[in-house]
C-alpha cells in the first residue's frame, strides 16, 4: 500500500529492551481504522491490499500465541495525525 500511495511515507519502527521485558511498535500514517478492522488484520487471508495476500500478520499473531507474547493493534493520534500501530510485547498483564 505505501507504494501506491503519492504521499509522503514514513514508517516508524521502536525497539525498547529493558531488563528483560522487551517491546517492539512498528506504524505508519494511516486513515482511521475501526477496532472490528483492526481484529480481522489477523485472519488468515484477510487484505486490504488485494488478492492473494493476508498471511503476514496472521503468522505473527500465532508466533506470538506459541511464545506467550501480546500483540495488539490500534489506531494512535500523534500531532493530529492517524497512525496506525503494531506492537509486541512480553509484560505480564494483570487481569
């Protein structure tokens, strides 16, 4: 999709280490997406950029099921600009 796009493209990529615990955001300027969209970004063969794709995200979602690890995807307003965000962490998480 940034390919395709003919505005300027900025990917943001994070990686924090820090006694153990661990957290890596990837994200880019993106439209508003809704949270019943952003769930269906890890069903196997879902895409928003055509056929033949959608398995990308799905095989990180079950790397992180088998590793005990949380991934979460969200829409972040940063300077009145839409991002849209990945993240992977190993915080234990009080439930």
């Amino acid at each position: 999709a940034i390919n395709v796009s003919n505005e300027f493209k900025v990917l943001y990529v994070e990686i924090i280490e820090i006694d153990g615990e661990f957290k890596i955001e990837v994200r880019n300027k993106s439209k508003f997406i809704q949270q019943e969209k952003l769930e269906a970004f890890f069903r196997k063969g879902y895409s928003q950029k055509g056929e033949g794709r959608g398995i990308g995200l799905y095989n990180v979602k079950n790397v992180c099921m088998e590793y005990s690890l949380n991934i979460l995807c969200e829409n972040k307003v940063i300077d009145g600009e839409n991002w849209l965000s990945f993240t992977i962490d190993n915080k234990k998480r009080n439930h």
